[in-house]
C-alpha cells in the first residue's frame, strides 16, 4: 500500500482543494480544550477561499455541536459549517416516525441525547415491542464494556430489527482518555447477524449532506475535496470511499511515538485504508 507523503503543514497542499470537510473530536479539539494550530490552519485556508465543513460522527445535531466550541476556545472563523452524525440520523429518524422505537443511549436521564430526536415524535417502547433499535452509545461510557451488552442486543437481533447507529465511532477521546462509542455496539450486532443503518463515517449519507452544504456555501459543487480526520476506520476509509483524498492527523485516537511515519504506516495497513497525507497534528 502507498505510503502518506508528510507535508511540512496544511499550507504546503492547500492550493490543491477548494474545500475541506474536517473531523472535529482528534482534530480540532480533545473535547476539554481547542487545538489552536489546527484552528489556525483552517482558519487560514478559509482567509485564502476556500470552503471548511466539518464532519463529525457525533450523535447530537449541530446546534449542540458547535455550541461546545466556544467554552473550548474553538473559533467561529475556522469552519463555514458543520454536519453530524446527529443530523443524517434525525433525517433517518423522520422516515420512521410511524415505527416504535427502542432506545439505547449514553445519558440515563436523556438530558443531551433528546436533541437527537427532540420535536420527531417518535413512539419510544420496550425491546420487545420495537421495529427498529436506536443506539446512541453505552448507558456508561467510562465504566461499561461494550461486551455487557451482547446478550441485550442478542434481543434485537432475535427480532429481526434494524439498528440505526447514530456514533459509527468505536472509541473517541475526551482529554486523555479513550471511551466506547456506539459503533462498539453495532459492530456486536453485526456479528450476531443483526442489520446496522449507519448514517456517519464512513458511509455516504454524512458525506453526501456535507458536500451539499458546501455546494451551498460555494454557490456551486465543490471540485477538489480533502477530508482531514484522526480515524483510519471512519475519517481516511470514508474518504476513500468517496474518492477523496486524505489527510490523517495524529492527534486523535492513536498514540504515536517517536517514529510516526512507520508507525501511520502500520496503523494504515491494520486497518486496509490509506491517507494521500499525513501530519503529527494538523498545523498551517
């Protein structure tokens, strides 16, 4: 596989793209502080005409996504929009508003995830009164073990219902720690026979609603795209996916160490995807 040629920073490719749809959880910021350069970087290839949407696999629309930024010290002036998870799952949502649901989240109170659904609706009931199962992550984050869960998603299976995956995400990191996202789950489904919509990365939905965006912002379809993520499952498989390129950033999910290219290199192969680009951190 094509190794990632190392850029000294954004700069030096920039001229290539017109719009950029960047990762935000790894990228842009830790979930407890802003990446300042990486801010910068965006901030600048926007001052030069380009376009930045950002793309994130998490499972609340945009509105509560952006207003993390601010107390993060994340900049209004390096995106031009944002696109999630959440969103391309309410538009799922929204078809199956005559369905009953059964839902399985992160917040026992569904104090933050009812913005996923909030104004749909939606009939919410038992497992086994359910057409179709909405997994918006673990019950506890921190202390829960995806494994736990088998023998309740054995349920849905049995049942024959369709998971809707609102997080593709296996893990995120939230300062220095790395905590199970739904993806973990769906991927147990999927191994015990169940069916899984996946409306984030790497599938096309998210990715068709964020060039649609830009199409807007730029009044015509974006011609050279460069998607910047930290995940090689979801951020540089997505962007192959789609025929984009790539640019990886370390400061995500993966620990490096001293030897990044080599260990990017290995990290590439594990998981059968491949970047154009690579940078320890995103950077001007």
């Amino acid at each position: 596989m094509t190794r990632p040629e190392h850029p000294a920073g954004l700069a030096a490719i920039a001229h290539d793209y017109d719009t950029i749809l960047c990762d935000v959880w790894g990228v842009i910021h830790n979930g407890r502080r802003a990446f300042d350069d990486a801010c910068e970087a965006l901030a600048k290839f926007r001052a030069g005409g380009g376009t930045v949407v950002l793309i994130t696999n998490a499972p609340v629309p945009k509105a509560q996504v952006v207003s993390y930024f601010k107390p993060i010290g994340v900049p209004d002036d390096c995106f031009d929009d944002c696109v999630s998870s959440g969103d391309a799952t309410r538009a799922e949502l929204s078809r199956r508003r005559h369905e009953k649901i059964w839902r399985l989240g992160v917040d026992a109170g569904w104090e933050r995830d009812q913005f996923l659904y909030k104004g749909l609706d939606l009939d919410f009931v038992e497992p086994d009164e359910a057409d179709t199962l909405l997994c918006i992550g673990l019950r506890d984050q921190v202390n829960d073990d995806p494994e736990d869960y088998r023998a309740l998603l054995k349920q849905g299976v049995d049942r024959d219902l369709p998971m809707i995956c609102a997080n593709p995400d296996i893990k995120v990191r939230i300062g220095d720690q790395l905590v199970w996202c739904a993806g973990a789950l769906a991927a147990i489904y999927e191994e015990e026979g169940g069916r899984v919509i996946y409306p984030g990365k790497p599938h096309p939905t998210i990715y068709n609603l964020a060039i649609e965006r830009a199409s807007e912002i730029r009044g015509e379809k974006p011609a050279r795209v460069l998607c910047i993520g930290d995940s090689p499952g979801t951020d540089m498989r997505g962007a192959a996916r789609q025929g984009y390129d790539a640019l990886y950033v370390g400061t995500g999910l993966a620990e490096h160490g001293d030897d990044f290219e080599e260990e990017l290199a290995t990290l590439l192969d594990q998981y059968e995807t491949s970047a154009r680009y690579a940078l320890p951190a995103l950077r001007w």
